[in-house]
C-alpha cells in the first residue's frame, strides 16, 4: 500500500461527548496539518449524518489559538449522532467521499462507531477506492476491544469519585442511605471509580453493584441493613445495568424505550434510584433515603479532566492521522499500558473489527467475591488514570468532660 495517498481528510464525532474528545480531534487536526499528502480538513457535523447531508466545516481555517482553547472543551465540538449505517446509507456515503476526494477518514467513537468505521472501509475495499480509515477511541464506559483503557474514562471517574467523595461527606453530616445511581450499560468501571476517593473504612461507598454481577433485591438489602447497622448510615453506588440473573435490566421493567441501536435506554431517568430508595425505605423502615442519578453530569462536567486522559485522548487523535499518513495504514489506535512498576502506556494501530460492535467487561479480579465492592486490583489499576483527587480532612473528635 502506498504512503504517499493525497487526497483530502474528513474527521467527525459519535456517541456519548466526553470531556476530552475534543482532545482527539484537535490532536487530529494538528498533526493532519503538518502532512502535505491531506490537502482539505473536513469537519463533518454530527457525525456520519452530516456526511449524508455534505454538513462539513473547514477545519484548516481554525487557528491554533481557537484550536488548543477547543481542545480543552467538554462535549463534541463537531457535534455527536447515533446512527448505524444502513447499507443504502453506505453507498451514498460513499458516493459522497468520492465527491470530495476523501482519502482520509477518521471517526472519534465507542464500538458503534468502531463498527460504522469498518463498514465504510470494508465497503471502500470492494469498490476498490483508495482510502484509509481510522477509529480513534472514545468512551467514559471504558469497554472498548483491545484497550486497557479508552480516553474520556480517566476524566470521567475521575467526577465519580469527587461526587462520591461529597455525597460521603454530606451522608456523613446527615446520616440516612443515600444511593448514586452511575453509568454503565455492561461494563462496570465506571461504578466502580466510586471507590477511588475513599480514605478510610468508615467513608463511603460502603457498597457497590456491578452490571456483569446478578442483582439479588434481598441480598442487597441485607447488604444495606448490615452496613446500617454497623455505622447509622450508608452510602451506594449502583451502575444503571445492573440485571437480575437472567441477564435483564432491572431498569427494564419500567421503561421500555430503545436507543438507535436497539438498546435498552437507561440514561436519562431516575427510576432506577427511585425503586431501590422505596425498596429500603419499605423493606428496611429506614426514614432518611435519598437517591441521585448522575445521568449526563458524570461525562462532560468542565473543569473537572484528568491530566493523564486529556493527554492520551490527544495523542490518540495525533498518532491516528500518522499511521494513516506515513505507513499507509487502517484501523483503531488502541492504548496499552506498559508492564512496568510506573504508569506508562503505548499505542498501537488494530484492526477495525477487532473493536467493532462488542464490548468489554470489568475483569472479575477487579469485583469482591460478594459482588458488592471492588478489589485493590481495581483501585492499583485506575488510581493512575484520575490524577490528584481533592484533599479531605475530619476532626479529631476529642470530647469534652462534662461539667459537674
């Protein structure tokens, strides 16, 4: 295959923003402007549906001041789709792709847009048209193929565990149970990222529920009464997926709406928070229950990223366009991390099919034995994807002898 493909460059965002996917592309951007092979930059609005409608932004008109400010931005700046592609879809994208002499495709995306990516490419080998596609990872729910973690998910648990951090805090100061109801349709790492402020073994979250861990009512409010019973109060965190043990939301007996991709919608309501705060409140007699839904919060909050994610959400971006550019190649950059005592990774390009459409779930060394909590393997596993968490600090506590 040859390196020296000239042509011009489309880049475009899918999925659920992250507060670093901005990152990507800007990391994208920069480097395809140091390429002679990419003549245009292309920004294609809302994904793959603004490709279908020629909805496209000069992006080598950007400056670089703009550009880095852009980088440090939440949520897609091209603006986000949920789509998959019909093969109708397919053709007419690629008539258009010809039409504006795209040779180089990069989509910023979980495993749906991983699937979209190789669908085009696959579509582009057939018809013979030279062309090179790159998926460049994207996900606060850290489940995609062939990565030990995706950028977004550093920033991402890194709101996890700060909220947690407040909400033990506040259940501290008014005791009662307290349940925070927090994203992941099938992986749990980012529940589990509750854990990561936590200090002592009286702090909070004293419980934690899983998706790929069977939800058992019973076992969870003999999990809640026995904690209750230890410190006056406890404090939950539950992803939104978790499933009874035949494999169904528990959400799913609510709600019955279905996203794009035929996915059971769970975000974007508290019903699950409000069925497990009525469960304890009935079942247990416990009069102070309070449920939150982190719901769209925990993904794009600005001012809170890790140093770690936004660096390595960049260089994806930049190390997608090189391999493109100056080896001729395709596929997705995925991150890997160094088996050495520090924290370092390195990146390396796979093929599009091996992170297309499936995803990944949390490792069960990284889940107690009970199933409600998580191991010290998952704490020495992400404590380095978060950064600096704030400090906390609680009095002494030393009482004062009553007067006679």
């Amino acid at each position: 295959m040859s390196n020296n493909l000239k042509g011009n460059m489309i880049i475009a965002q899918s999925g659920g923003p992250t507060v670093v996917i901005n990152q990507s592309l800007v990391g994208a951007v920069i480097e395809a402007k140091k390429h002679k092979q990419i003549k245009q930059i292309y920004g294609s609005l809302n994904g793959i549906d603004g490709i279908l409608k020629e909805r496209f932004i000069d992006l080598k008109k950007e400056n670089l001041a703009i550009l880095k400010k852009v980088a440090f931005t939440p949520c897609a700046a091209l603006g986000s789709v949920r789509k998959k592609p019909t093969s109708e879809d397919c053709v007419e994208i690629f008539k258009i792709l010809q039409k504006y002499d795209i040779r180089y495709f990069f989509y910023i995306g979980g495993n749906d847009s991983a699937e979209t990516a190789n669908i085009l490419n696959e579509n582009a080998k057939k018809e013979g048209y030279e062309f090179r596609c790159f998926h460049i990872p994207k996900t606060i729910d850290n489940d995609l193929r062939e990565n030990d973690h995706t950028p977004g998910y550093g920033s991402a648990a890194k709101f996890v565990a700060m909220a947690v951090m407040g909400n033990n805090l506040d259940n501290k100061s008014l005791p009662g149970v307290k349940i925070d109801v927090i994203m992941g349709r099938h992986a749990g790492f980012l529940v589990a990222a509750a854990a990561l402020g936590k200090k002592r073994d009286e702090d909070g979250p004293h419980l934690i529920y899983f998706p790929e861990k069977p939800f058992s009512k019973e076992a969870f409010l003999g999990d809640v009464e026995k904690v209750y019973s230890k410190y006056g109060r406890c404090l939950v965190a539950v992803s939104e997926g978790i499933s009874n043990k035949e494999g169904e939301p528990i959400i799913s007996q609510f709600i019955n709406e279905t996203d794009t991709h035929g996915n059971v919608q769970l975000s974007g309501t508290g019903a699950l928070g409000d069925l497990l705060s009525e469960l304890v409140k009935t079942k247990l007699n416990i009069g102070r229950v309070r449920a939150d839904t982190f719901g769209y919060l925990q993904r794009s909050f600005p001012g809170i990223y890790s140093e770690v994610d936004a660096k390595e959400a960049y260089e994806v971006g930049e190390i997608a366009v090189k391999k493109a550019v100056l080896e001729g190649l395709d596929g997705s950059i995925a991150i890997k991390r160094k088996q050495v005592k520090s924290y370092s990774v390195f990146y390396e390009p796979v093929p599009l099919n091996k992170v297309a459409k499936h995803t990944r779930s949390m490792p069960s060394k990284f889940i107690n034995r009970a199933g409600n909590y998580v191991t010290q393997s998952f704490i020495d596993y992400a404590l380095p994807l978060i950064g600096k968490l704030p400090e906390v600090e609680f009095l002494k506590g030393v009482p004062v002898d009553n007067k006679k």
